[in-house]
C-alpha cells in the first residue's frame, strides 16, 4: 500500500483540526505508519515460511497456521489504520461542500470571479455550526474503531502475546503435532508498541472530545451573555 499518499491525504485535513488533532496525526503518522513499514512488515515478512511444525504430513503446517492466525497483524495493523483514519476524511468532505456552496452564492450575487472564489479557500474556519457535529462525530468514531479492534486483537491473540508453541491436531494432521513460532519475543514487543500507541491515541481523541464539548458550551455560554457579532466567515454563518 502507498502509505505516503494515505498521509499525504490525512495531511489536507491537518488544516481543519484542532491541536489534539494535530498531535494524533502526528502520533498516527511517527509511532504507526513509519513503525509499520519500516519495521513490522520485515519482522513478519517470514512468518508463513518459518512456521513449523514436527511433521512431514502435507497441509499439516498450513491448516495449523490458519488455525492460530487467523490474519496476519500486519495486515490487521493496516485495516486498523485505514478505518480509524476514515472518519477525518468527514471532516475535509464537509469544508468542501462548505466552500462549494459559498463559491455557488458569490456567483449567484454577481461576485464569481477568480479572485473573490480564491479568497473562500482562504477563509479562517472554525469549528462550529454543523461543522462542530461533523468533527465531533469523526473523533467519536475513531475511538471507537481503535476499541473494536483492541478488542479483536485480543480474542485473536489472548494477552497479546505471540505464543511460542502451539500443539494442533488439526486435519490432516496425523495426531497432535508441536508447531513452533519464529521470533515470538520480537512479535510480542512490536504487538505491545503498537497496541500501546492505539492506546495513546485513544486518550488523545477522548481528551479532543473533551476540548470541543467544552469549548462548545464556553461558546454557548458567551453568545448567551452578548449580542453575536454578524462579521464572520460562511463557516460560522451557517
């Protein structure tokens, strides 16, 4: 997969987060993707070939494979990173159709000229109106997919531990067979690493929820207390 267009897509809605979102970006990108690529893929890049077990039957190994690992993490790792990363792409689809309709009023009011419709991609946007629910909602569900697959990782893999040896006696396997794992150590500690950053992130994206109800209800409270001012951009306006 090309990771550095999935980051390169992930990046173009950096503009529309707020802090906490930029420094989950930045956890995602530093402590998952690179470690993802960089070094997990080589780490279980022979995990099918170097499985064996302690007998010549033919399918013995494979079926005993398939049986104990049912997915690859690495695989597993991508999926997790791609569905988690999904719901910011609300976010950016969201300014787009905001931008889109502002750009449909300009010219409908005799403003639709390059320059005024260069200057709607050059708006401050805040996170508020319709925007706020759409923001809110996209971190809401990213802890959420990070909590359904920490779950998955663990009935997978009870503990989160590679196993160093399992005993199958699975069909066509002529009775219970001893299969070893290669480098279950090294697997094991990539697997903490990597559910430790899921975790990280998780309290990352709770702490953002936090930030924005709050911020929500400083707000509501503040146009509450004065008169709103009407000199804003088409994102607070609608």
């Amino acid at each position: 997969m090309n990771w550095a267009g999935f980051y390169t897509i992930l990046s173009g809605v950096n503009r529309y987060s707020t802090g906490i979102g930029r420094i989950w970006l930045s956890v995602v990108f530093i402590f998952r993707i690179m470690v993802l690529v960089v070094a997990a893929e080589s780490v279980w890049g022979d995990e099918k070939s170097s499985f064996t077990c302690n007998t010549q039957q033919p399918g013995c190994n494979s079926v005993c494979y398939d049986h104990f690992f049912p997915i690859s993490h690495v695989r597993l790792w991508a999926l997790q990173l791609i569905i988690v990363s999904t719901p910011a792409l609300l976010v950016a689809m969201h300014v787009a159709y905001q931008q889109h309709q502002e750009k449909r009023m300009l010219r409908m009011s005799g403003q639709g000229d390059a320059k005024h419709l260069d200057e709607v991609k050059k708006h401050k946007i805040h996170i508020s109106g319709m925007l706020w629910w759409t923001y809110t909602l996209s971190v809401l569900f990213r802890v959420i997919f990070e909590g359904i697959f920490m779950y998955i990782f663990y009935m997978i893999y009870p503990g989160y531990k590679m196993i160093r040896l399992v005993k199958c006696d699975a069909y066509p396997c002529p009775n219970i067979v001893d299969c070893f794992v290669s480098r279950p150590t090294e697997k094991t500690i990539f697997t903490i690493f990597m559910l430790t950053t899921s975790g990280i992130c998780i309290l990352l994206n709770v702490a953002e929820l936090i930030f924005l109800v709050a911020r929500a209800f400083t707000h509501r409270s503040s146009d509450g207390s004065s008169v709103p001012s009407r000199k804003s951009s088409f994102y607070e306006r609608k």
